[in-house]
C-alpha cells in the first residue's frame, strides 16, 4: 500500500552536464502528471518522461521541476568579416554626410550577428531520464513507508470496527423477541462483516494495485449500513455503539483519500 503524498531530490552529473529534479506527490483522484521547467529544445522528452512515470505511479498529482546546467560548454565568437563590412560601411556613412566618426566598440558589438555562442547548450536526454528515474524511484520508496503507517491505522479501525459489531451482535433484538421485525439488523450486521473482511484482504493483498479507491468505497458502503442499522434501533446502548462504528468508518474513509 503506498501513500500519495512523497517529496524527492535528485542531482545527477556527467562530465560537464549537471541536471537537478525536484519532485513532488500530493492528493488527486486521478493520475496528473506536470512537468516543469524543461528545456524547450528538449520539449519532447516530456512524453518519455510521462510514460515512464506512468509506469511507476497509479494515482496522484506528481510534479517535476527540471534544472539543467552545462558548465564552460559554449564559447563566444566573433564574426570578424562581417565586423568589417560594418565599421567600413558605416564610416562612409560618416563622410558622406560629413559627421563625425565617434563609433565605439560597444555600438559595433550591439549590431545584429556579430556575436554568437557555439558549442554544447543542453545536457543529454539520457542523463535527464536517469536522473528523474532516479527520483521517482525515491518518491515511491517514500510513498511506501507512508503507506505502511496509513496501513497500520486503517487495520487498527478495522479491528476496533469489528469489536463494536461483536457487541451489536449481542444488543441486537433476536428473532424471539416480540414485534422484533422492524428492528431486525441482521441482514445489515452480515454485510458489515463481510465488507470488514473484504477491505482487511485487500489491504493485507501484496500486489502493487491501486486501493485507495476501493477502500473508500468499501467505507461508503460501510456508512450506508450502520446508517440503516441506526434508523432500525429504538435501544440507546445499540445507537451509541453504531455512532462508534460509524466514527471508525469515517476514519478508515479519512485515510483513503491519501492512499494510492
């Protein structure tokens, strides 16, 4: 079971190439990938990056923030010829109209393709996917140690959820009481443990399936029954042990929405 919520950090760097990924897991029905500060040359790699997240995480909203860095990879250049053309074009300009030639460097270098940058610009595509591999595979580690701990709690409702009906059983009206139709729960009372012990299978089940779903729907149906059960009983002792039980099932519910 894994939780949705995870942070991650990952620096990767490969001679002169540097790539920083910042990522983030938080709460949402559905899977929603965003990626982040990529570089626009590189603006394809985002469909491999989705697809490979796609792969690794079910459910959630994952956000990574990409920092690239090539470190003494371009070298300025100046075109000389075109240089040239320029100060001596200009300089008939000058004495044609009889002004002053009062030319800087810096107005010379301002003028348009007379700089320009060669060499390497961005990092390599495979640094950039090992890196944020390398990230998601910490979010889902921490995803995994949160989900153990919301496990851990959900099996303690389940437990505590189970006690209660123990002691409904025993409130419960039975089938020689008089008049015992209109307060007979015992329909209800079967379904509750049969979804108590669905929901206890599901979360002990190993496979990396999502659940977070199916056990906020086990909840719901949960609350449907205990709320059945509360408008059949006329016992105060019984109504306040289906206020606990239902207590303990909004829990369980609380918790489903940060499980994956």
């Amino acid at each position: 079971m894994r939780s949705m919520t995870a942070y991650a950090y990952m620096r990767r760097r490969e001679e002169k190439d540097q790539v920083e990924v910042v990522a983030k897991a938080i709460n949402f029905k559905y899977l929603d990938i965003v990626v982040y500060r990529l570089p626009p040359e590189k603006i394809l790699l985002e469909k491999k990056i989705r697809e490979m997240i796609k792969g690794k995480i079910f459910r959630g909203r994952v956000e990574i923030h990409i920092f690239t860095k090539v470190t003494g990879g371009q070298k300025a250049s100046i075109n000389k010829s075109l240089l040239y053309d320029y100060f001596g074009q200009l300089k008939k300009v000058f004495a044609s109209l009889n002004m002053a030639n009062d030319l800087t460097a810096r107005d010379l270098l301002t003028l348009p393709g007379l700089i320009s940058l060669e060499g390497k610009v961005c990092v390599k595509d495979s640094l950039i996917i090992r890196a944020v591999n390398d990230t998601i595979e910490r979010i889902v580690k921490f995803r995994e140690k949160e989900g153990q701990a919301i496990k851990m709690a959900i099996l303690k409702h389940l437990r505590d959820l189970k006690n209660t009906m123990r002691k409904v059983e025993k409130l419960k009206p039975k089938a020689k009481d008089k008049d015992v139709s209109k307060e007979d729960i015992d329909e209800e009372a079967a379904l509750i443990f049969f979804y108590i012990k669905k929901m206890v299978a599901l979360i002990n089940d190993r496979k990396k399936n999502p659940k977070g779903k199916m056990i906020d729907f086990l909840g719901q149906e949960l609350l449907k029954e205990f709320n059945t059960c509360a408008s059949k009983t006329k016992k105060i002792k019984l109504a306040s042990l289906l206020v606990e039980a239902k207590n303990y099932s909004e829990r369980i519910r609380e918790q489903a929405q940060n499980i994956e």
